[in-house]
C-alpha cells in the first residue's frame, strides 16, 4: 500500500483515479470494514484503486472534544497496516491541525477531494466533514455533484441492538470487556510493545513475566488480570498466557503508573528487547491489593488455572 502524506491544501500534483473512502477509522472495526468493503467493490467496477483518506493525530484530541484522545485503538501505522490487509492500494493521511479543522465544507470539497481524483466517494451514514463538523453526508453529496463526483453512503453495521463504533469499542476497553470489543472489532483488540526489564519480581513469585512497554499511545482496557494471546513479531511464535495491567498495589503506591505485565505458559527464553503483539482475550478479575506475597503466588496460581479452564472451552482459541 502507497502512503501518501498531506499538509495543507493538497498539490496539484497528478492523483491516481481511485474510489476514496473517508474516515477517522480508529479501531479499523466491523463498521469500517463494511465501508472499505464497499469502496473496494466500486474501485473494482470502475476498474481503479482503492483509496482512504484518514487523519493524524486524531481530530477529537486537537479539537479537545473528548478524554483520552491522545491515545488510539490504532495509532496510525498499526491502522496502516489493517487498511493494508483490507486491500487499500493507497492511504492518504491528512495532516489535522487548528487550520484544516477550519476549512469549510465546500473548500474541502473543492481543495481535496476533487484535486485528488476521487472519482466515487464513500462514508459512513454518520459521517461529518467541513470547519464545526456541521456538514453531513447530504452535504457531501450535493458539494461532490457539482464536480462530477458521486457519493455512496454505507449504512450503520449494528450489534446487539447498538451502532459499532470507535466509541463504543473504547467505551467497552475501559470497562475491561474485551470479549465484547473483540465482536465489535471483528478480531481481539491488541496492543503491541517491546519487552522492557522490570524489577524480576515475577520469577522470584515463580511466574516470570514479560513487561511490555508499549510503542504507541494505545488506549488500555481498564486495570485488571486478562487472559492473552500473545504473538513475539520476530518469529512468528504465538503463546498464551495472563497479563496484569495495574499499578501492582502489593508492592507500590498507584503514583507508580500503570504496567503491563505478562505471564506466558510454558514458555522459556529471553524476550528482552523482544517486540510483541498482546491479544486481550478474556476478562479474569480486577486488580487488588494482597496481604502477603504468599497470598499474591496462591492468587496467580488461581488465574492461571481459571485462564487455562477459559481457554479449553473456548471454541476459538
């Protein structure tokens, strides 16, 4: 896939024809899909490429519209690298800054869409656009007509009587329920880190762990212990385990910060400076404070039995 980065006004420079979807698409979820499914389908009747024009960093975190945008369900190159898997040929990535955000509906129209060659285009039905985001996609459509263009609106993709959404999904994170934003998603939500050195406390428990520090701003689910999948990129190896993420309250004050921690079954070997993908799976229990560290080994010991339980009847692991 070909990423094209723009600030400002886009070029004159020659766009390549494409069918163009357009979105924030944070989550890369079972709405976005559909609408990259149906751009895709255009792109392939008109016989020109797929393409997306997304934004960065995300438009609520500089608008101030909302808390704990400044952290993503996927930050820009893990959601370059689904649209990728979707078969996006070209992504183009908007700078969003105070002045894009104050470009009008019709200059937008005008300045970018028609400059790039989008000969379709495709939205969410909820999609808005143009400075306030007081445009909708009727707007689009009337504006894109009057350069030829068409427009094609793609209904809500709805669960469990609820619009899926990137809301939604962070919404579900934060209540610590993963299975559910997995459904929403349409696979496991998934952070990706590098195995850092923490403070060995792990294997004198006698359940080493691996701590992730994470190569983005990822949105957490909340404090608590999971059951994981977890994938180490340079080899392909896939582990399950139990992962805590919490401020270890036996041993520190919250001041602390939050730490991801990963215990991963019958695994063996050096992982430091190891780059891996963490799968969240299921929900175990909340984090809590211990009495003892005889009470922390006998808690541990219980999540991973619970852990594997889970995990021998699930019909999908």
């Amino acid at each position: 896939m070909k990423t094209v980065r723009i600030a400002g006004i886009a070029g004159n420079q020659p766009f390549e024809p494409s069918v163009m979807a357009l979105g924030n698409f944070d989550g890369v979820h079972k709405g976005h899909r559909q609408i990259v499914r149906e751009a895709g389908e255009l792109a392939r009747q008109k016989g020109v490429s797929l393409s997306v024009m997304t934004f960065d960093p995300h438009p609520r975190q500089v608008l101030g519209a909302g808390a704990n945008y400044d952290r993503q369900l996927t930050p820009l190159p893990i959601k370059l690298q689904a649209l990728a898997e979707l078969g996006v040929e070209i992504c183009y990535v908007v700078q969003f800054d105070e002045r894009f955000a104050a470009i009008p509906a019709d200059r937008f129209v005008a300045d970018f869409l028609a400059r790039m060659n989008a000969t379709a285009i495709v939205v969410g039905f909820d999609y808005r656009f143009g400075a306030g985001g007081r445009a909708d996609a009727s707007v689009l459509r009337e504006l894109a007509e009057r350069f030829g263009k068409t427009v094609h609106v793609v209904q809500a993709v709805n669960l469990y009587g609820e619009k899926v959404s990137s809301s939604f999904i962070r919404e579900k994170l934060l209540l610590g329920e993963v299975k559910l934003a997995a459904e929403l998603l349409g696979k496991p939500y998934a952070v990706v880190g590098e195995v850092v050195r923490g403070e060995g406390r792990g294997k004198l428990l006698g359940f080493p762990t691996a701590n992730v520090e994470p190569l983005y701003k990822f949105v957490l689910p909340r404090t608590g212990v999971y059951l994981i999948r977890a994938h180490l990129l340079d080899s392909q190896e896939t582990r399950y385990g139990v992962m805590n993420i919490g401020f270890k309250p036996t041993f520190h004050d919250l001041e602390e910060g939050v730490t991801l921690e990963a215990h991963l079954f019958d695994f063996s070997g050096n992982l430091y400076h190891r780059q891996i993908r963490i799968e969240f799976l299921d929900f175990l229990r909340s984090e809590k404070k211990f009495n003892s560290a005889r009470d922390l080994i006998a808690q541990i010991q219980a999540d991973v039995q619970e852990a594997k339980r889970r995990l021998a009847n699930s019909p999908t692991k």
